[in-house]
C-alpha cells in the first residue's frame, strides 16, 4: 500500500540522499511523543525545502543484543511505514539491526549521516544511544555533529497526565487499557494491517460476513468487539466495520483471530491489505448457548455502532 521511499540498508545505498532532516529512532508505535519528534523533522524539511527522513530499524534492536528479552512490537514494519507515510515523512531507512550495523563506531555512524544520508538537521529523544555497544549519547552526537556541520536536536521526555509517553509504557497498556485511552496515548488510532485470508466462512452463513486478517507476531489489544474504521488496498477513503479480535468462543473456541465485518459490504477480497482503525470498545467477547443468540447479538453490535457513526455525523 506504500508509495513512501524506502532504503533497506545505508551501508549499500548508492544514490545518496540529500538535504535531508532526520529523526532517528526504533519508533515502536509512532506514538503521541515519537510524533513531536518526527513532526520536528517534516516541519525543518518544509521551511527548508528539504525532504523529511525517519531513520528506524527493520528488528527491535533487543532481538539481536538479547533476543530473550526482545518485546513483542506494537507495530509490523509495515504499520510503522503506513503511519510514517500519513505523517509526511518522505523517505525512510529500513536499516537491519545487523552485527556489522552493531558494531559501527560512533564516528562511521555518523560519517554515515552525513555523507551517505545527507543530513543537515538530526532530531533525537532524551535517552538516544548509539554506536559500537552503544555507548554513545546525545552529547557525543553534538559534538560529532558539529564537527562535520549537522545541527543536533535533542527532545525532551514527553508526558501526557503526567504518565511518560513511551513504547515500553504502551505495550503494557494495549493489552489491558480501554483503546480510546491507548489511542490518546499513541496519537493515533491502534492500527492492524494485513491481508484478508481464508477463514472458515461461518460468519458468512450467519449473515455477517467478516474479512480474516492475517495474524503477526505483535501486541493486540485484549480481547473482545470493536467498533472500527477501515481502508481496503486500492480505495483512498474509509469504511466502517465492527471487529471481533479473540478466540471466537461460541464458533471457533481456542483459535485467535482478527475478523472485520464491514458495514453494508459484502465483497471478495481475499489477498487485499486493509487497514483497520480501532475506535472504541464496544463489549467483551462471549461465549453463547445458541447459533441464534449469537447472530442477534451480533446484530445488535452493528445496530450500535452504526448508530453511534450516525451520532457522530461520520456518514
């Protein structure tokens, strides 16, 4: 779905990039406070004529110095992608968290910076390490900055209720919080993108046709139905659909899933990348004693969320 410029590895570019302003970062989640960074970043490139660039990582960094205590991702590298590209940001370095990368020193890293990406601004977070070991901070990437003519921009921590905004916070919070609180903290809403694939077809019989997005090794929010917006591979607006993310206790117990039933819908498009936007938590997930209790439960879902679009003049 992505028409954003991609580098998979700086240390094989041979088109070097140029005027760039540059947020370097992991960016798990791309949340409310990674956004004041990276919007630092896109604002310089505008006033400058320049192009905005996220340099992040295509691995969390853990899954290579200690692959134990590598956290589950709030983002795929393609949901990362997706929101950068809504944001603006130009062009993004897809760099593999690789031994070779590890082991860079902290002058090659920054050499890098300015001749192979081209940067005349850096943007960073308060607690940013870097090079061999990482043993290198902010004062070090001042300093090596202006040695070779970078400006360096250090951001402070980011608070929202006086809670730090940061990744390690959010997974945490996912999988237990409401979503319109996890949405305020993210920036954005919690995005899932996948393919739609094969599912048993058994929503369909029951008059609620549902679109099986493909699982990935991430964190998802807890369990139960959502209320949701959603964007199919090759539309440029939104639909809006209810989703069911869990077992499925009454047709499918034990089995997680991820199924969008979207709203006045009823087309194939199995092997299409959607993008669901979950909005608000409607209910938990339960288990029914009937085929018919769960078909009009699930009617009654849809009649709620459907009014609740209608309330908020959506359509």
């Amino acid at each position: 779905m992505s028409k954003i410029k991609i580098v998979k590895n700086i240390l094989e570019l041979k088109e070097k990039l140029e005027n760039s302003y540059v947020a370097i970062g992991t960016f798990d989640g791309v949340h409310y406070g990674h956004q004041q960074l990276i919007k630092m970043a896109i604002d310089k490139a505008k006033k400058n004529e320049g192009q905005a660039v996220v340099f992040t990582f295509s691995s969390h960094p853990m899954e290579l110095i200690n692959s134990k205590k590598a956290p589950k991702n709030i983002n795929t590298i393609d949901e990362k992608v997706y929101i950068l590209e809504d944001m603006g940001v130009n062009c993004i370095v897809l760099q593999e968290f690789s031994k070779e990368f590890a082991d860079l020193k902290a002058e090659e890293f920054v050499d890098i910076l300015k001749e192979k990406v081209g940067s005349k601004e850096i943007f960073v977070g308060f607690n940013f390490s870097f090079g061999e070991g990482g043993k290198s901070n902010t004062k070090d990437l001042i300093r090596l900055g202006e040695e070779r003519g970078i400006v360096v921009n250090e951001i402070p921590a980011i608070y929202l209720d006086e809670q730090l905004v940061s990744s390690t916070f959010l997974r945490k919070e996912v999988e237990h919080r409401d979503i319109s609180e996890v949405n305020r903290y993210l920036g954005h809403s919690f995005l899932i993108l996948g393919e739609v694939v094969h599912g048993k077809k058994i929503a369909r019989e029951l008059g609620f046709p549902t679109a099986n997005v493909k699982m990935a090794k991430r964190v998802y929010p807890k369990n139960g139905i959502y209320g949701a917006r959603v964007k199919i591979e090759g539309e440029d607006f939104y639909r809006y659909g209810v989703v069911n993310i869990g077992v499925n206790p009454t047709l499918k117990p034990g089995e997680k899933s991820v199924e969008v039933n979207i709203l006045d819908f009823d087309e194939f498009i199995y092997g299409k990348i959607i993008a669901v936007e979950l909005l608000e938590y409607l209910r938990e997930e339960k288990k029914f004693d009937s085929i018919e209790e769960l078909k009009r439960v699930i009617g009654n879902d849809v009649k709620v969320w459907t009014e609740k679009i209608r309330e908020r003049k959506w359509i």
